[in-house]
C-alpha cells in the first residue's frame, strides 16, 4: 500500500505528504506550538530517509557569470617595521701610488706621470702628465723641436762724396731671435748650415730640408734660407756670418744670433728665413 503511494508521488511528494499526516494527528498541539515536537520532527525524518531515492545524477554546468566589477583599491596598509642591520662590509684597500719617467707605465707615459694600484691586486695603471706647454718660466726649446722665422739686409746708395761714384762699405746686423730660448748647452752644438736659392737642388746644403716658404732643419741645425729674388743692384752680400749676442764668438746663443753682411750697397736687399732645430 504505501509503495503505490510512494511511487505515484515520488520521494520528496511522499515525504511531504507523511509530514502533513504527522500534522494532522499531532491536531491542536501542532497548531498551538506552531512546530513539530522533536520527537516528531525523528519521526519524520526517520520516515523520510526510509522512502527517499537515490541522489539524481548531477546536473550540467551552469553558464559562466559575467564579470564582476573592479572593486576599489583597498587603503595602504601600515608601514613595516625596519629590518635587522646587516654585518659590516669588509675593510676596503688602499691606493698605492709611484713615479712613471717619461715612456715608462702601461700605458707609457711619454711626458712621465704616476701609476696607481689596488694594494695586493697586481694590477697597475698608468695617470699620464698632459704636454708641456709653452712660454712657461725657464722653459727651453726641446729636443728635436723647431722654431721659425725671417731675416732681412737692406741695402742704401750712399756715396763717399756728393757725385764722387764712389760709395762706402758697409757693416750691416739682422737679428734672429728664439721665442722659445735654446738651453746653453744646446746652443753651444748648434751648426749653421746654408739654403741658396740659386743653386740647383742637388747642390744644396742636405742638412736644410725645407723651402723659403716652409723652413725646416735637421735636428742641431740653424738652416738659413737666402731667397735670389731678393737680389738686386751691385750685391756684394754673400753668405752672412752668424755671431752669437755678444757680436764676438761664432754661432748661436740661446735667445738667438745676428747675422752680420760686409760688403757695397747699392740700394740693395738680401733676405729670407731660417728654421732651428735644437739637437
């Protein structure tokens, strides 16, 4: 009997329907308490897992949701408390310095300078000196360096006597000065070597190997270039002589020298360069 019953109303119906018959037997009680008693409410449930199916089988799943929206940014949380001191760095090393004379250190150091190594590393590297500068005090010309310039004799028509056509000898000075001086002793191995322009190229002095125009000289060498253009009139110039400052020894000094000419003037002139290369 209670199988035909179970099976026309299915579990939960007959589950159900014995609760509402529990009800109706329970009459006023039920009504005046508005719940079952617990000993009902065993009953029921006793009643109800007795009769119950099995579990269905699960249903397919539901479609995805829509996204939610972005919730809002949270408050800063509070500060960290510091953290532990880490343990002292190990003692660095020192610098270790020394002298480099000019082409020595890695790299060479042509004007010299100091090298500098972590002590203990093995490892040293070179602070080279910039280049000298010029015009400094007690500054010489160095060695192997040139300097260049001009000279100039100009003659004049003087004649002993108004008329007489006989005309005077002369003693005529050009000074050539070093900017930058030579050292004495330097200046003490300096040889005077001549360029003249009227002479074929083969002939030339080999010790002067440049023009009027571009002067140069071998190192120990005043080269001076005497110009044939400059030529003119009854020229009785010649190679001038080349004395020191004090106009008595031969040579050079180390600020420079006079170049001395002898000879008749006719409103001549005579010049050209020179270019000193100190040894």
């Amino acid at each position: 009997m209670i199988s035909r019953i179970r099976e026309k109303l299915g579990p939960v119906g007959f589950a159900i329907g014995v609760i509402a018959l529990v009800g109706a037997l329970a009459g006023g009680a039920y009504a005046a308490s508005g719940a079952l008693t617990g000993k009902q409410k065993k009953e029921v449930e006793k009643i109800a897992k007795k009769y119950a199916g099995s579990p269905g089988a699960p249903g397919a799943k539901g479609d995805t949701g829509a996204k939610g929206d972005t919730g809002a940014k949270g408050d800063t949380g509070a500060k960290g408390d510091a953290g532990a001191q880490g343990n002292p760095g190990a003692n660095g090393k020192p610098i270790v310095t020394g002298n480099l004379n000019p082409g020595q250190g890695t790299p060479p150091c042509a004007e010299g300078g100091i090298s500098v190594e972590v002590e203990g590393s093995g490892v040293k590297k070179s602070v080279c000196n910039g280049e000298k500068g010029v015009l400094h005090p007690d500054e010489v010309l160095q060695s192997e360096a040139t300097e260049t310039g001009t000279w100039l004799f100009q003659g004049t028509n003087t004649e002993t006597a108004p008329g007489s056509g006989e005309f005077t000898e002369r003693t005529d000075y050009s000074p050539i000065s070093f900017a930058i001086p030579l050292s004495e002793q330097a200046a003490g191995e300096v040889t005077v070597h001549f360029w003249l322009e009227e002479q074929e190229p083969a002939e030339r002095d080999p010790e002067c190997l440049g023009t009027p125009l571009n002067p140069k000289a071998k190192p120990g060498t005043l080269c001076l270039y005497v110009v044939a253009a400059s030529r003119s009139g009854n020229l009785a110039f010649g190679k001038p002589l080349v004395f020191k400052p004090d106009l008595v020894n031969d040579g050079v000094g180390a600020s420079g020298a006079f170049l001395v000419s002898e000879g008749r003037h006719l409103d001549a002139h005579i010049g050209g360069s020179f270019a000193i290369t100190a040894p």
